[in-house]
C-alpha cells in the first residue's frame, strides 16, 4: 500500500464520517400532507409543526 492508496482510505473514511453527521434532506415537494403525520398543511408546508418535522427527522436518521 502506497501514499495514495493510505490517502484515499482516509478521505474515504472522512467522507463516511462526515455522511453520518448530516441531516436527512427533506422532500422536495409538498404535497399538502405532513410527511410525518399525514395531517393536511397548508399549501408549500411539508410538517404541521417542529415536533412532526423534528421526528421526520430522527426517523431518517436512523434509517440510514
């Protein structure tokens, strides 16, 4: 194993590292339901309210 094989291995692991620590990105699009609950929102919302979009959230971080 030489310099650039130890350098990738380590960016490799950085970046893993570093996916792990990201939040999840929510959908893009609103769908006048909300993603956590299913209640209706208003037009252009995706939760109805920071705990639905907090627990959003958590659920897809543990599904990673």
């Amino acid at each position: 194993m030489d310099a650039i094989d130890i350098a990738t291995n380590e960016q490799e692991r950085e970046l893993s590292r570093a996916l792990t620590y990201r939040k999840p990105e929510p959908p893009k699009q609103s769908t006048g339901r909300c993603w956590n609950c299913k209640e209706p929102v208003e037009q252009g919302r995706r939760w109805c309210d920071k705990q639905c979009m907090t627990e959003w959230e958590q659920l897809h971080d543990r599904n990673r």
